[in-house]
C-alpha cells in the first residue's frame, strides 16, 4: 500500500499557495478564469483530436466496448454531471470490484482509506497505459468546453464520496472540479483521502490565477513521473 504523505509538505510544496496576486473571488477574475477554460479547451480539442480518435478506436476495438466512459460527477455547488473519460474498465467493473473486495481483507482496507487499490482487477491493458499517462481524462475537455469543469479545481467525485467531504463538501465545491489540481501535482494515490479532503478545501480558499498557472505548470512533470498514478 502506498504511504501517504504529510499534509504539511504538501502544501508547502506547492508554489502559490497562501499568496493572493488576483483573488477569484471578485467577479472580473472568475470571468477571466471562465474564458481561459474554454479558450484552452478548444485549441486542445483542436490539436490533439487526431490523438483522441486513434484512443478511442483502440479501446473500441480491443475488447468491442464503448471508447468513452460516462460517470455521474459532482459539479461547482453541488450540481450532477455527466463527467467524461476514457474506458479504462472491463465492462463489469462494479461486479468485478465487489467480488475483489469481498474476497481481498487487504484490498478492502485500500479502497476504504484511499478509494483507489495498487493492483485493480477492473483495469484492462490498455487502460492501464491510459491511466499511467493519464490519457484517460483528456475527454474531459469536452467537459471544460461546456462549462461542467475547469482546468484547475477539486477533484471531481462521485455521488458516495460526498459524506465523506463532511462539512468541508460545501466550500471544496464553491468552485468547478478541474482537469488538474493541487491534488494530482501533491502525489495522488498516495495521499490519503483525508490528505485530498484538505487540498480541494485548500484551493478553494487560496484559488487564484497564479495558483492555477502554477498547478498547470507542475502537472506535466507530475504526469511524466507517474506519481501516485493507480
């Protein structure tokens, strides 16, 4: 199992956090915000659709299962969405879970702590490789595109995980999920989900257009070293 990390390093490592050079609480900045969204969603739509098409057919063609996966997330305040991603997952991934963690003590207490497991039996070949780089959530600019998602935001979740926002669940979603976040640039999987509780809160207090340029920055490197990637 994957040791989790100390909160504190965490956000220390994280250039912008605790500054405040263009707050998003004032409505010029937000707008501002908005508009780099859906302007850099739409160049990379454009740039890398050649790329998006050979994935898609290569999903569909390595087992006859659909390309994309279709999630219900939650949104900026609590608003469901219809989050977009690339299958990674056998078709019968719910079932498949269910029976691995019914018969794995030790899988059960990962997914508990962490909700991510080290070896998942769900995940097929290639979506292994799709995760490992995450390929996977490029579909997710279709997301940015319409206004459901942000580049930069809390993770976005599913329905279940909201109790385990606890009181923290209404001011972490004040503000759009993103692409990426201070959680996917802090270790990912190897932050316990008490760990990510804290960085979605703490973007959402610190947010600014510096932070997010900074988290944009820092993501591709911490693609490229696949940390915490499961």
């Amino acid at each position: 199992m994957a040791k989790s990390l100390p909160f504190r390093a965490i956000a220390l490592a994280v250039p912008g956090i605790g500054s405040r050079p263009l707050p998003l609480t004032n409505w010029a900045c937000a707008g501002c915000k908005t508009a780099l969204d859906v302007t850099a969603a739409f160049l990379a739509i454009a740039l890398l659709w050649p790329l998006l098409l050979g994935l898609a057919l290569a999903i569909r063609l390595s087992d006859g299962g659909p390309a994309l996966f279709i999630q219900t997330r939650i949104g900026k305040n609590g608003r469901p969405f219809k989050c977009l991603k690339f299958r990674s997952m056998v078709m019968n991934s719910d079932q498949a879970l269910r029976d691995h963690l019914a018969s794995c003590p030790q899988a059960r207490a990962e997914w508990a702590e962490f909700q991510k497991l080290t070896y998942d039996p769900r995940i097929t070949a290639i979506g292994a490789f799709l995760r490992k780089t995450s390929l996977d959530e490029l579909p997710q600019l279709f997301n940015i595109l319409v206004g459901q998602m942000s580049l930069v935001g809390p993770r976005p979740i599913v329905p279940d995980e909201i109790q385990r926002y606890g009181e923290s669940f209404a001011h972490c979603f004040s503000v759009a999920p993103g692409l990426t976040g201070l959680w996917q640039v802090s270790g990912r999987s190897d932050c316990t989900y008490q760990q990510r509780v804290a960085l979605d809160s703490r973007y959402a207090s610190e947010r600014n257009l510096w932070l997010d340029a900074s988290i944009i920055v820092r993501t591709i490197p911490a693609v490229l070293r696949q940390r915490g990637s499961r």
